[in-house]
C-alpha cells in the first residue's frame, strides 16, 4: 500500500480550484458567443428584409415578419435552409419570397427549423467566430488543468482517483468535459458548450463544497481490481448521459421554440439559430444513449460479479444496487420506446432527462441518506 502524500492532495485541490475557474471563463465566452451571433445574424436578417421590401414600407413593416421567422414578404430571410451550414441565409440577400411548403412542412415535423441557421448535421461551416474559438481554447486549457488535479489526487492516494464521492464528481466532470472536447473534432457541437460546461463547473463546486474529502486510502471492501473496471465505465457512461441530458433540454427549447415560429409568432430565443433542429438534437442524444446504455449495463453487470467476489452473491436488493438497475430499466425504456413504439420528439428528450435525474438521485440522496453496503461516499 503506497503511503499518503498529502503535498499532492493539496496540489490537487489547487488544480481543481483553477480549472473550475478556467471553466468559467470558457463558460462566459460560450455564452458570449452565442449572443454574439445572435445578434449578428438578427442583423443579417433585418438588412435582407430591408433589400427585399417594397419601397416606402415602414420599419415595422420590415422587422416583423423576420422577429417572427416566418412568412410574409421578406420572411424567407428569416428561413433557413437546414441543409446550409451555420451562418448562410437560405437564398441571396434581397431576394423576396415566400418559404416553400416542404420548408414550412419540415419545421412542423422539426426535421429543420424556419428562422434556423445551424447545419442538421452539425459540420462546421465556413464562418470563424472568435468567441467560440477562445471558449474552445479556454476549455481545452482547463481541461488540462483538471487532468493535472486528476493525476495529482491519484498519485498522492496511491490508487484510482474514484474511490468516494468527491472523486468520483471531479473524475467524472473531467471525462464529461474531455468527451465534449473528442466531439468536438468531428462535430461543431459549440452551441453546446455553455451547458456542458456550466454543468462541469457544478460538478467542482459540489465536489469541494458537498462533497470534499481528504486525500486518503480505500476502504477494504474497495482495495479490489474491481474498482478500476466497474467504476471507470461507470464514470464514462454517466459522463455520456451529462451529455445527452443537456442535449434533451435543449431539444425541449428548440421545439417549442420551432412550434412557435411555424404558427407565426415572434422568435424570442435568437441564440437558439446556432443550435441544430429538434430533431438533429434527438438524434444524436438518441445514438449517444444508445453507447452509454451499453457502458451502463457493463457497469450493472460487473458491479454483481464483484459483489459476488466480494460478499458471494451477484445480487442482494442493496438500495446501491437497487437504484443502478433503475437506472437501466429507464434507458432501456427510452431506447425501446424510441425504436419502436414511435416515442419521439419531446416524449423521448423527458425520458432522457427523466433517466439522468435518476442518476443524479443515484450518486447524490443514495449515497448520502440510505445506508448499505456500498456506503463508500467518504463524507
């Protein structure tokens, strides 16, 4: 057993401390970014609408069809092509027409969205915008910094940085964070950045306010090679479900703010017209669901061969236990539901939140408030 180095205990938290700050940096650059944008493309959409408009007309004449995303003259400056990647009005400026049936058909069905700029398949487009950039720089600066806090509580405990709740927390924020940031090479998943990101900074300030253990050996019943394998998967699955969870928010957001534009109302969320269709949104949770059920279920499964080993049964009814095939019988809900019984758009994204809701209920009340023998929180 390797002895205790509180020195890099101490270092950890220091590195904690300045990657939850970096973090929120990057988070104000992310929200920066999207009013930014929102205000530039609202601009782009008032400009067309002007060149498009009659002689005389008034402003009001002009800036309502386009705040509204909709028909009428000039609204086709406020209607996007979900085809087009992020940035690119449908049609050239100053050209007046009416959005096509199959448009306005789409919006309905949230396949593409009217008075949306974002690419449905979320590719990056030609146009550079520096705020996202430096978010991007940020994040990946404070990543770095939360790996040195990793490493550090690892080395000066002598093990895997996951054997209490505080570990498993910061563990787990950095792989939510390192995910994004793996995305984020193939996917321009930047619109998302404000929400990972802030629900990362949660992740820290619980950790050192709620949460916060000193640096120190496991328990007996966790000096086991089943801790690296069962927790690890465990922490990357509920990192992918941080992911989907903030995905299935902002589907709910898109939505209605979809339903609202195609009847014809004012859009009052424009920073959501870099954020993909509803649609676009439900899929890619829906994929990414799909891979962290399948880690969940490695989890459930090597979480009873352990306690096999460890207690000799696979299975005792520990509300541990208990609350872990929870949370898989609602994934699989969702995914079968999904798949087959036609359970999508909205009804899908609260079934997704509903099973990350159980995963916090999991890792946050069972831990601390129901006693078992997986009472291992360190608090």
């Amino acid at each position: 057993m390797f002895p205790i180095n509180e020195t890099m205990g101490q270092y950890s938290e220091l590195f904690m401390l300045l990657a939850a700050g970096t973090y929120t940096v990057a988070f104000i650059a992310f929200a920066w970014d999207l009013a930014k944008s929102s205000r530039a493309l609202r601009a782009v959409d008032l400009k067309a609408a002007a060149a498009a408009s009659p002689e005389g007309s008034s402003d009001a004449d002009v800036k309502a069809p386009v705040a509204a995303g909709a028909g009428g003259a000039g609204g086709a400056a406020g209607t996007v092509d979900a085809g087009r990647t992020e940035g690119h009005l449908a049609g050239p400026a100053g050209r007046a027409e009416r959005p096509s049936s199959s448009v306005s058909a789409k919006a309905q069905a949230g396949g593409g969205a009217a008075g949306q700029t974002a690419d449905a398949s979320m590719s990056y487009g030609g146009e550079r915008r520096a705020p996202a950039r430096v978010a991007v720089a940020l994040t990946i600066l404070g990543a770095a910094i939360h790996a040195a806090g990793v490493v550090t509580r690892a080395i000066g405990s002598g093990r895997v940085p996951w054997g209490n709740m505080y570990e498993f927390l910061t563990t787990g924020a950095f792989v939510a964070v390192a995910v994004f940031l793996v995305v984020l090479i193939r996917r321009d998943l930047r619109f998302l950045g404000t929400f990972v990101v802030g629900l990362v900074i949660i992740m820290l300030v619980a950790a050192s306010v709620a949460y916060w253990t000193p640096v120190g050996h496991l328990v007996p019943a966790l000096q086991s090679y089943w801790l690296i394998i069962h927790v690890s998967i465990a922490v990357l699955s509920s990192a992918l479900f941080t992911l989907t969870f903030a995905m299935s928010a902002l589907q709910l957001v898109q939505s209605h703010r979809q339903r609202t534009i195609a009847a014809g109302g004012a859009d009052k969320l424009g920073f959501m017209r870099l954020v993909p269709s509803a649609l676009s949104l439900e899929n890619l949770s829906y994929r990414i669901n799909a891979i962290a059920f399948i880690g969940w279920t490695f989890t459930l499964m090597f979480g009873a061969i352990w306690a096999e080993k460890a207690w000799g049964r696979f299975w005792g009814w520990d509300t541990k236990e208990v609350w872990t095939f929870v949370i898989w019988v609602v994934y699989a809900g969702y995914l079968h539901a999904r798949a087959t019984r036609g359970w999508t758009g909205t009804r899908a994204a609260w079934l997704s939140i509903v099973g990350y809701l159980c995963v916090v209920f999991n890792f946050t009340i069972v831990n601390q408030f129901f006693n078992g023998l997986h009472s291992y929180s360190g608090l």
